[in-house]
C-alpha cells in the first residue's frame, strides 16, 4: 500500500484574504473614483468659485460619491442577483 503525503500549509488570516481578494480591491478603485466624481459633480453643478467652497462641501460629495462606487460594485443586480 502506497501512501501521499500531505502537506498542510497554514492559510492566510481571514482579513488578509478579503482586503486582498480581487473584488476587494475593484470595489476600493470604485469608491476612489466615485469620490473624485462626487467632488467634480458638486463643483461643476453649485458654480461656485474654488474660493468659496467649504471643506464640510467636499467632503459630502466626496461621501455621496463613494457610496455611489460602493453601491455600484456591492449591489445585488453587479452580483448577477437580481
């Protein structure tokens, strides 16, 4: 009788392997870019100078558009879902 042996190798801790997985990283690139087009969106639509724009503006576009790029890759329909 012939045995095989078995090599065990000790995994990844569960955080390293979902920081690091593909869709992790797509749905970082998303957010990012979800972010600059959330800023561009409030600049271009409020016609405000650069001047007078508060940083409290900027950061709610730059919120509003991550949750947009979040949404996009994590929704139910981008998961083929729905």
């Amino acid at each position: 009788m012939e045995f095989k042996q078995l090599n065990i190798e000790p995994e990844e801790s569960w955080i390293k392997r979902k920081l690091w997985s593909q869709h992790a990283k797509k749905t970082l690139v998303y957010i990012a870019l979800g972010a600059v087009a959330g800023v561009l969106f409030f600049y271009f639509t409020e016609g405000k100078e650069l001047a007078e724009i508060t940083s409290g503006e900027i950061i709610k576009g730059m919120l509003f558009g991550g949750f947009l790029g979040f949404f996009i890759t994590n929704s139910p329909c981008a998961r083929n879902k729905c």
